[in-house]
C-alpha cells in the first residue's frame, strides 16, 4: 500500500497548477472512514456511507425515480481495502461489492469542502421519494448472497479472497455477539464494546420540538453534543408542526426527523397547550416510525440539553419494568390530593422528568396513558395553584410532567431515580459526580457573563451566517474569578455548555455554506486541542450512578427515609444516621417493609405511630401499608396520606362463607401486594400495626436466607404440637409457633401467601377445632385462625424458621438484660405504677389522627419509677417509651396537619361505651389474642443456620415480566443458525478457491502482485478498530 504515497508525491507538482490543493496525506480507517488531509491545511473525514452514495462510477444498483438517479440504504456500508490508481486517484472497494469507482485526489477535496451541503442535498432527495438510508433488512441478504455467488462463479481467486475476508469478519462478529449474550456481559460492562446496535442493546434516542427558530438552535447544539459524546444508535427529533408553519419552515434538515401533526392546540377541547406535543409525538412515533419495531432502549430527552457522555441504559441500571429518569423534586403533586385524584396508585407517583432511559415495552404500555393524563391534568383547572402542582405560574405549564408520572404509576412503571446524572449550570455537582447531561432550562452567570435561553427565544441565530451566541470567559479567567474547587467546576460546566451550542452552530453555518468566518481569539480555542480535552465524551463515576432510592453499598449516611416521609406526609427527624454496613465488598440486599391495616381511625393512629418509627430507626428501604377497605369505607376514608398506600380489596366478610374475620386481611392484603406491584426488594419484613420500631431489622443481622425466614416466638400456639397441625398439614413436625414480626425471602414469599391465605380459611372453617385446649384461644371464636394459617402454611413448604426472641417485646414484659429489642408490639394491656395503664381496646373508636392534637394520656416521668427493683424499671422505662414514641408520632402528625392552637383543645376521653357489640368483642379479642399464657424463650436460644440457603438468598430475581428465558432459548436458535450458515459458507468459498487454483497459471501472477502490493506495512494508516456505532458520528 505504501504505492498510495509515492503516488501523491509524484501528483504533487502536477496539481500545483489546478484550483485544489495537492493532497499531503490519505488515511483509510476500515471499514468506517476516509481521512484526507490537503497542503492548505484543510482535514476532512469522510464516511463510508458518503463515499459511496457520491462513487463516480457506473452503478447497477442506482434506482432510477421520477429521473433521478438516487443510491439508497448505505446506512451502514463499509471499506474493505482501497488501492491506487496511477498517479491521481484510488478505487475503493466497499462490503457490498460495489469497487468500479475511482476516487481522484482533487474529487475528494470536493468532496470533503462541500460534505455537509451535498448529505443535505441527499437526504432531502431520498425525502422527496419515500426512501430511506437504512438498508432494507429482508433482501439484504439474499442479495448479498446472490451477489457473492455471482462473484464466485465469474471472478476467480481475487475474488474469492475478499469473499473470504467478508465472510470471515461476519463470523467473528456473530461469535463476539454470542459470546456477549450467552456471558450476560451486556449488563454493566463499563467499556463500549456492548453498544453495538444489535438486540438486545439498540438504542434509540428521541427529543420533542416544534417549528420555530427557538428551537432550532437547541437542536443544534442537541445533535453536536450528540456526536461528540458518541451516543450509540440513531436519534430521530419529533417535529411538530401545523401546516402553515411547514411553508416557511426552514430547518428541516437540522436532524433526522419524524413529522408529527402539532396539538399545541388541542384538536378537541381548543386548549393552547404546546408541551402536550412530547407525549402526542412520542405516542405517533410507536405508531408509523419503523424504528420503533426494531429498537430495545429509548432515551428521552429535552430539545435544551447538551449531553456530555454516552447514555447507555444498561450501565445506568435501566431495567425492563423500570426505567432510570431524573429527579425532579418540585411535582409536589406527588405528595398531595392532586395524585389521589389522577391516579388509582399515588404511592407509586414518582418525582421525576428530563431524562428518562426506559425499555421499549415500558414506553409502549406508557406512551398512551402519559397524553390521556396530560390532558386530564391540564383540564383540572381548579387544583392549578402552587399549593398542588408547585408552579409558580399556576397555569398547568407542568401538567405534561405530572401526565407522565401520573401515567406511569397508573401502568405500574417504577424508576430508579438519579439526582447525579443531569445538571442544570449554574448549579454545583457534588465531589466525586461526573454529569452526562446538561439541561439549560434556567439561567447561568460565570462572572459578569450571563445566559438565559429565553432572551434567545425568537433568535434566528442559526441561518444568521458567523453569528455564535456571546462568548463566554476563557478557562483561565475561570481560574481566577474562583479558587473554590467545587464552585469553580460549576463554572467550568457553565463555559462548557455555551461553547459546545456556539461549536455546533460554527459546523451547521458552514454545512449551509457560509463564509469561512474570519480569524478570532475565540474561534481559535473552540478549534484547538485543549478544548478537544475539555469535552471529550465523559465516563460515568461510582458516585455519578448512585440512586436516590437505592441503599449504597459502602456506608454512607441513609435518606431513603427523607423520600419516603416526604410521601408518608410525616415529619423528619433531620438528624443524620449512618446505616451500618459489615462487609462493604458484599452489597446487602434490598429489603421492604410491609404491614396490614384497614379503613378505621383504631388503625390510623397505628400507622402514624409505625411509619414514624420506622423513619427514625434506620430501617433500609421502604414501607408500604396494604389497606383493606370496601368501596364505602374508602368513599369516606381520611387517612390516604398517613403512609406510602397499597389497596387491596377487603375480604372482612368474606366474598363465599360469609364469614366476618377481618383478620384475613393480611395475608388476603400480602397476596395482592405480591401480585399487583413488582418489587426489586429481596427480603420482604411483615409487621403489624400496632408495632413501634426502635432499630433496623435488616436479613443479614438476623441470619434469613432463602428457605430460612426469621420470625419471633409465639409459645401460645399450641395446635402446632397436636392434633391440629395433624389435621391440617402434612408436615406437622415442621410447624413453628411463631408470628408478630416475619423476615422472609422474596421467593419464598411468593410460594407461600397463597398457602397463608388457604390455610386462614382451612382453619377459620374448622369450627370443631375452635376450642381453647387445641387452639390455645381463651375465647375459642377462632379468632387466631390467621395466625394458625402462617405456620401450618410454612409447614406445608416446609419452611424452617430461625426463631429469635431479641427482635421483639410486649411493653409490660421485663426484658431481658443486654438486649436490644428492635420492635415494641403493644398488643397487650401495660401499666406503669398503681395509676397509669395503657390499653390500645380503650381507644378503638377515638379519632386520634383528626382531632387537633389528641394524644393518649402521658406515662409518668422516668424520675418517679421505684429505684430498687431494676427489673421494674427496666421493664416501666420501656412501657414509657413506647407511649412516648406514639405521642410524638401524634404530635408531629397534627403539626403537618397545621391545627390550630393547642391550648384550646382538650385530651380525648378513652371509649367507655361500645357502639357495635360485635365489632367490640371481636377487638376485644384482638387485644388479648396473645394473652399472658406465652411462654418466655430462654435467651441462649440455639439458632439453626443453613449456611447454604444463606448464599442462595443473594441470587438476582427476574423481572415479573421479563422472559428473559425465552430471549436466551430464542437467541441460542440464532446462533446456531448463523453458524451453520456460516459453515456452509465457508465450504462454498474453498471450493470456488480450490477451482480457481486449477485454473490459467497466469492469473497467478496478477494475485502475487496484488499480495506484494499488500504487503508492505507502513503504506497507509489504517485504524478499524473503532466501534460500529460511531460511523455516523461524522455525517451532519
């Protein structure tokens, strides 16, 4: 190959006298590009698919519409070789055959000083007749097929060699694809060599506009950063327009681009809405785009951001079934009535927007209901106050942002919110985060420089030829307006945010043809190496990917209860506390609390005193209250916002027997919930209400594991150590008298509730068994069915329990010295000295939560308590905590409720008359289901654990709606068919090879030529090892 450069040293004197410049330098960088490089200084690089649309040669496979001669889908064409030609030129030979075309040195310079005008030309040709760049997927290969046996049969050995090389590299690249599937190292590889645009990894991106100058210039600066960060796949901008704007619309050619019917006036209701468009264009893009059925990732993105770095969802996390999005933490509506009246889940409302980064069936079952509540959003004009939405406009500008939150908890769809991956300049990144995008939404200032997008809304900016927006200060005046480090890299992101919209407005004013601007100061510095490194595409950082409402795996200080209390409508404690954590190399897994109530004013104040509890015991993860109500009770219902909700239909009466036990409730509740909501959480805590967390309850402290829960002793069930456990179980052996609080792994969970659920009925329906020398029940009403109904369920699977009695104390017990109990269950009654009792029956119809400050009556100070016996006061100084804690709950509840001054009200009165006799008895007998005949566990209690069963616990759970199985199966069945199809090519290359062997000797001569020719090392520079994704990263 070295020929090529002495072929351009012997031109150079001949094409001094021309009106191109000599050519001093030609670089083939297979099989994507062509770099030349001319004496005055001019570089260009120019793409496979340019090279070949424009090839000066005669081609048999132009089509020929309405006269013109058009080249279509060369999207993803490639160089296989190029030799010279004489003294002036080079033939390329492309991977699909097409090699007649000789390249002069002065047709390249004319195709590199006009590339960006003659691609605009090309994609408006292929505009103008319904064409395409991408290849037409089905007769691809059948004429590639045909074309290499054509070859094969009439071109001999030459022939045969590059047949060979084309089939060999389309071999490795199915062997690597399999490799990378079958490996599963497409998950969080962390390089580039997964974004290959193949499933399951193809990517596409989208953002909104519609036709006026305002936005043409933010899809300017969109589409440079777009290639300069060298986001993997295709991006398509949703334009809408009317129809009287597309006639003097001039920038159509700003960006590959789906034309979407404009709704910014609502066709139905008249509303002026523009930002509707978002949802409408994404909704009509699923519908008539192609790319659509052959993507797997979508990301989304607003027309004024710049990115910094590739968005590659499977890096970031990204999920089928949740997406990674950004936070937006000002939809308040979130948290308020406004959720409640949009969605059937508020609980599952998340605060979020700007960038999402989500799987192609999430955004198919998603698209749909994000415009439907739009436009519900945007017709409720009586809750548009800042109260509800938190726009301080009150006009509903926001309401495609709760339209798509609003959307995505009524579809189910869960996120993994980011606060490190976007940032708006102007703002300071934390130590350690490396943002991927910029969202200029909101004014900036480095110094006495400013820029706000909306000063620029009308500016024609882009067809106003050497024309930049003002520039901004250099790095090193930077340096010295801030010596602080973090303040200064927010001005440094600030700078760069401005320069790379002003580069990508230089490159779009010279692809119009504008005059080559004069030389400046500032023009400099965007060309120059130091601003190359400045903004060169980003990598993502640790910190950069830490999740808001994910646990880290090192310690740091947990606020995933400042999320959850923000939702709860509870006050936090703002004290910090740094969540423990053993082996910083071993991520814990995720856990969930959960607990059962119903639609009364007795459960109410049980949950305001437990979620507020759980927010200030440090426990991991999330709590979600599963209210069982009837339709009536929820009509009537206050207490929606005590806690993140789950409801579930109520099964008190229940819907065959008839039966009135609304203890069936928690398992019928754990049932719905593990069917209707889908949890990454792995370990699943059970409590109940009337419960008040005083530490973590976390698997690894307790020691559960996959087929080994953790619970707290039960010692009055006595029916699992006779006939009952015989009657009802097959395993009564395996039947442990437990209860209270439960650790389980999410598997078994899911194995078991509907076992819980049977078993309660089994019980329940077993009235001859109902008496208390079987059942352990004083009443003997059957009232602990539930109870009997989670262990002989557990016997049933056989689920051994690691039973711990450290967990769990009732207040009035003494407890045991040392021990540091994590839950407080108030089931029972408790006094303190001769004048002061607690019992949570006395105030079964009080409504403590709606009354302004209602509070139960205080426990006696600390200071009074007998002195001499410690056992007393240790055990009177727990029952004082406990109504302490469930004051405070109250306290701080009535505060966010914002009552009224408390000096006017008085304490309520505890019940003393029954309203419903039956409804009494029955929580009568709720209070006392565990009554004082437990038996006391000894505290050196052996513990079993299954060594085993613990390292099982950590295997991942598969998406509730993935199929993951079925894409393994399917694609093993690709590969296998590849490789038989490539074996079979192979056998029918060396057979044309072996043929052309016996065949005239002189063809020898010309192929030892050609391998002479080819085998000198240092002819050209030839760079193919970069990534396929990045070919398009030089056509504008």
């Amino acid at each position: 190959m070295s020929a090529i450069h002495r072929t351009i040293r012997t031109i150079q004197t001949a094409a001094g006298a021309g009106q191109y410049p000599r050519l001093t330098k030609f670089r083939l960088k297979a099989p994507n590009s062509v770099e030349v490089e001319f004496e005055n200084g001019s570089l260009y690089t120019l793409p496979a698919e340019y090279l070949r649309i424009n090839s000066p040669s005669v081609d048999s496979k132009i089509r020929s519409v309405g006269g013109e001669k058009v080249i279509y889908g060369r999207r993803h064409v490639g160089i296989m070789s190029a030799e010279p030609v004489g003294n002036y030129g080079v033939r390329l030979l492309f991977d699909d055959l097409h090699k007649t075309g000789i390249f002069t040195w002065d047709y390249l310079y004319h195709l590199g000083s006009n590339k960006f005008t003659m691609m605009r030309n090309y994609i408006r040709t292929l505009r103008k007749h319904g064409l395409s760049r991408d290849p037409q997927r089905r007769k691809s290969h059948q004429t590639h097929l045909g074309n290499a046996i054509q070859i094969f049969l009439g071109g001999g050995v030459a022939a045969a060699r590059v047949m060979w090389w084309w089939w060999w590299r389309s071999v490795v690249l199915a062997v690597t694809v399999a490799v990378a599937i079958v490996g599963g190292s497409g998950q969080r590889s962390g390089g580039h060599d997964h974004h290959r645009q193949q499933a399951p990894w193809r990517i596409h991106t989208l953002f909104s506009v519609e036709c006026q100058n305002y936005f043409d210039w933010q899809t300017v600066g969109l589409m440079h950063s777009f290639r300069k960060a060298r986001q993997p796949g295709p991006i398509t901008r949703l334009l809408s327009c009317t129809d009287e704007q597309k006639k003097s619309y001039r920038g159509m050619d700003l960006a590959p681009t789906l034309e979407v019917p404009s709704m910014s006036r609502h066709p139905k209701t008249g509303d002026w809405y523009p930002a509707i468009n978002k949802p409408a264009g994404i909704v009509h893009w699923l519908k008539h785009s192609k790319d659509a059925e052959n993507v797997d990732w979508v990301v989304i993105l607003d027309a004024d951001m710049i990115i910094r770095g590739p968005i590659i969802p499977w890096e970031l996390g990204a999920e089928k079934g949740k997406a990674v999005a950004a936070y937006y933490g000002y939809l308040v509506g979130c948290d308020n009535i406004l959720a409640k009246l949009h969605t059937k889940h508020p609980e599952l409302c998340d605060k979020v927007g700007g960038l999402l980064v989500m799987h192609i069936d999430d955004l198919r079952a998603l698209a749909p209901m994000w415009l439907s509540k739009t436009e519900e959003v945007r017709e409720d004009r009586a809750h548009w106050g800042t109260n509800y939405t938190g726009d301080i406009y009150e006009k509903g500008w926001i309401s495609e942002m709760y339209g798509y939150s609003f959307g995505a908890a009524e579809v189910g769809l869960r996120h993994k919110i980011n606060n490190n991956l976007m940032i708006y300049p102007g703002y300071i990144p934390q130590e350690g985060v490396e943002p991927i995008l910029m969202h200029y939404g909101l004014p900036f200032s480095v110094g006495n420089w400013s820029f706000s997008k909306l000063e620029h809304h009308e500016d024609i900016i882009v067809y106003d030829c050497g024309r930049l927006f003002p520039e901004p200060p250099y790095p090193r005046e930077v340096n010295q307006i801030e010596t602080a480090p973090e303040k200064r890299r927010a001005l440094f992101l600030n700078i760069e945010c401005i320069n790379v919209l002003n580069e990508g407005l230089l490159l779009q004013h010279a692809a119009y043809g504008c005059p080559k601007p004069a030389w400046s100061k500032y023009l400099s510095f965007l060309r120059s190496k130091a601003f190359a490194e400045l903004t060169r595409p980003k990598l993502l950082t640790p910190k950069t990917l830490q999740m808001m409402n994910e646990e880290p795996n090192d310690q740091v200080v947990d606020k995933s209860h400042v999320q959850i209390a923000e939702k709860a409508n509870v006050q936090v404690v703002n004290e910090p506390r740094v969540q423990v954590v053993d082996d910083p190399a071993k991520p814990h897994p995720k856990i969930h609390t959960i607990f059962s109530t119903e639609c009364s004013s007795y459960f109410d104040w049980q949950t305001v005193g437990l979620v507020h509890s759980f927010h200030q015991s440090g426990q991991p993860g999330n709590i979600t209250r599963l209210l069982s109500c009837t339709d009536e009770d929820l009509k009537n219902y206050k207490g929606h916002h005590l806690a993140p909700t789950h409801y579930v239909p109520s099964m008190s009466r229940h819907p065959l027997t008839g039966d009135w036990y609304p203890a069936i409730n928690k398992p019928a509740a754990v049932l719905h919930w593990l069917n209707h909501v889908r949890t990454d959480a792995e370990y699943i805590v059970i409590l109940d209400a009337d419960m008040i967390m005083r530490g973590p309850i976390t698997p690894w402290e307790f020691k559960a594991a996959k087929g080994r829960p953790v619970s707290t002793p039960y010692g009055y069930l006595i029916g699992c150590d006779n006939e009952l456990a015989k009657l009802h179980t097959r395993h009564p052996e395996a039947c442990d008298k437990v209860g209270g609080v439960i650790i389980m792994h999410i598997n078994d969970l899911r194995k078991f509730a509907l076992l819980w659920l049977h078993k309660t009925e089994e019980v329940r329906a077993d009235r001859s068994h109902w008496s208390r020398n079987i059942t352990g029940d004083v009443y003997e009403s059957g009232w602990i069915s539930e109870m009997y109904g989670y262990s002989f369920g557990a016997a049933e699977l056989n689920l051994r329990h690691n039973i711990n009695n450290e967990i769990l104390i009732y207040p009035g017990y003494v407890p045991v010295p040392g021990v540091n109990y994590r839950i407080f269950h108030y089931g029972l009654e408790f006094r303190v000295g001769s004048n002061w009792s607690f019992d949570k029956a006395n105030w079964i119809h009080t409504d403590m939560v709606n009354n302004c400050w209602a509070k139960f009556p205080d426990p006696p100070d600390p200071s009074t308590l007998d002195q001499s016996d410690p056992d007393s006061r240790a055990r009177d100084l727990l029952s004082i905590e406990c109504v302490r804690k469930l004051n405070e709950a109250l306290q701080l509840h009535h505060e966010r409720s914002r009552c009224g001054d408390p000096k006017l009200l008085s304490t309520p009165k505890q019940d003393t008359v029954k309203k419903d006799p039956d409804i009494d008895t029955v929580t009568a007998t709720v209070s006392r289901k565990i009554g004082k005949i437990e038996e006391k566990h000894n505290i050196h209690e052996s513990r079993v654990i299954n060594r085993t069963a613990e390292n099982e616990s950590r295997e991942l759970l598969s998406p509730p709606v993935g199929g993951a199985s079925q894409t393994f199966s399917s694609m093993r069945l690709w590969i296998i068919a590849l490789w038989a199809f490539s074996i079979l090519g192979f056998m029918i290359i060396m057979s044309v090879m072996l043929s052309g062997r016996k065949g005239p000797k002189k063809r020898g001569k010309g192929g030892f030529k050609a391998k002479r020719r080819s085998s000198h090392p240092g002819f050209w520079d030839i760079d193919g090892g970069h990534d396929r994704h990045l070919r398009n990263a030089d056509l504008s």
